[in-house]
C-alpha cells in the first residue's frame, strides 16, 4: 500500500484557541474556546479506551469515496493494526469515520473506530461502534463492534486521528445556538483556513452534542448496483434521520488539501441511546449545544490515495 507522508502546520494551542473563538463567534451565539487539561476520555459518556487524545498526533486518510461509488471496489478492506505501523505508532489510539468491515460484517455499514491499536507489549482493544439500516423497519441499528467480532478491520475509506492515546493538554470547545449556515466542524474548518491560507491543519478529537438534534445518514447495508455518478445520486441511495443528543462525535478535519485528493472533513458519531452515523449538521440551531476536544495533528499520511477519483459524495 503506497503511504505518503506530510508535515502539517502546529501553531501554539493557544494561538488556535484564539483562532478559533474568533470564527465560532460568527456562527454561534456563544463560543468559548480555551486550552485545558483534556478530560479522561475512559469514562461516560466518551468510554474510550485511551484516556487522551495527546502524543504524536497523526492524521491519516486510508482510500476514498472513489473505492465505493461510481461502484464499490470490494477488493479495498483495511487493518487499523496495520495502519497504526504504517504512519509509524504501533500501540496508536485511533478514531474517526470510515466504512464498516463489510469483509466481516457481510454488510456495507456506517463505521466508528475507536481503537487502542496493537502495541509491543500491549494486547489492542477495539472499542468501536458501527450504524446499519435495520432491516426489520429501516431505522437506525447500532452495535458496538467487538460484541460480536474479533477483528480490527475497515474498508473502502476511513478519516482517522492517531495519537498515543496519552492525558495533556487539549483545546475545549463550547458553542450554543448556532446563527450562522456552517455546521460546527465547518465552521471550525473555514476558520482556520481563512486564517492560515495555504499552510494545512489537521485536527481531531471528539465533541459532544449535548443537547439538540442532528441530520444523519446511514448508507444501506447493499452496495449500489447502480453507478452512483453524482450528489443527486448519492442522495437517493443513502437513508436520512433526525437524530437525538447527547451523541458522541468523531471529527477528524484539515483546513486545506495539500495535494493529496482529501476528504476536508469527516465525522461520525455513536451514543448510549441507539442512534448513530454520519454527522451532517444540526437540525435546531436554537437549542443545540456542543463540546468538544481537539487537537492538532503533526503530520498526515496518505494511504492507498485513489489513482482515479471525483468530487461526489464527499458531504
């Protein structure tokens, strides 16, 4: 698997802080951004099992929209083991979005992967969730992954934060009431790459939408065996849902493409409710609210980049 590797730009946290507190400002009715000691991920509602998100933090894109529309290339299935010694952090703690093992499951599914990865001298712990249609009345199925599996696998396309998992310090997040049309993480996003133009940032973590609700999709559990060849198309294969707080979020973010055909930005989201999926934005801007814990990524790596691709189904 071809593996390129570029160092993004690390201003201070606090400068970011700033950065973004001044960005948020324009889309939400209140925003506060600060530096602070990240909180221990391992209990609820987050029940990670790392306690930070600090430590040689990484970002890495592993193939692409293109594997899985116009059509899916089934040959394209992942090991997240595998991925953490090719963006060299064996033992890493990995979390993001991506497209379920379908290799394993038998089925296409939306994918959480939060994942304390295989180290030198310590056992991994998969602590992921995947999102299905259910096929019994088309809602949303959520499962936690090493219920019934055993593996560490992903396929097709994932977006995912790497670090060692370690405490530290981290940037917090609060917005309520959003006034502007940009949904959180892109409100987050556009800041940063109005504000830093063409030196890229990456960043991930997880947020909490507290209070309110949020569209999401699921894809369904058959591949399309029609070609998928625009948005429209897109949109009519996937299932769409309000979906109820508090949900736990996902984000992995880079304010600008390097050259390296990305996905900007990518969240997916669980809870301890039954609902989760693809994060799209809030569906009450007047009541959401939101939490979240960031950190800024040191390098992206590049996998298994799509040597053909297209702009759809990036959304």
């Amino acid at each position: 698997m071809a593996c390129a590797e570029f160092p993004f730009h690390v201003p201070s946290l606090e400068e970011l802080a700033g950065v973004l507190q001044n960005g948020l400002q324009e889309n939400f009715a209140d925003a506060q951004v600060s530096v602070v000691d990240c909180p221990d991920l391992t209990k609820e509602p987050f029940t990670f099992p790392a306690k930070g998100i600090c430590g040689k933090t990484r970002i890495a894109e592993v193939g692409g929209v293109p594997y899985l529309m116009p059509l899916v290339n089934k040959k394209k299935v992942y090991d997240v083991n595998k991925i953490a010694k090719e963006i060299r952090l064996p033992g890493a703690f990995i979390l993001g979005a991506g497209a379920g093992p379908f290799q394993t499951l038998g089925f296409n599914s939306e994918f959480m992967p939060v994942i304390q990865t295989e180290g030198a001298h310590t056992p991994p712990v998969n602590g992921s969730y995947f999102a299905r249609v259910n096929p019994a009345d088309g809602g949303c199925l959520l499962e936690k992954y090493s219920e019934k599996h055993q593996d560490y696998g992903c396929a097709l396309l994932a977006n995912l934060f790497a670090s060692e998992g370690q405490p530290g310090k981290v940037i917090e997040v609060k917005a309520k009431r959003r006034t502007g049309k940009l949904n959180f993480v892109t409100c987050m996003r556009e800041t940063l790459e109005k504000h830093y133009g063409d030196k890229p940032i990456g960043m991930g973590g997880t947020f909490l939408v507290q209070k309110g609700k949020v569209k999401a999709h699921i894809m369904p559990a058959e591949f399309s065996s029609c070609p998928l060849n625009s948005d429209e198309d897109v949109n009519k294969w996937l299932q769409f849902y309000e979906m109820q707080g508090p949900l736990v979020c996902l984000p992995v973010f880079v304010s600008k493409d390097p050259g390296f055909d990305l996905r900007l930005e990518h969240t997916h989201f669980f809870s301890h409710h039954g609902n989760g999926g693809h994060y799209h934005y809030d569906t009450t801007p007047d009541t959401v609210e939101y939490l979240g814990y960031f950190s800024p990524a040191e390098f992206l790596f590049r996998i298994d980049q799509p040597k053909e691709t297209h702009s759809i189904g990036r959304d």
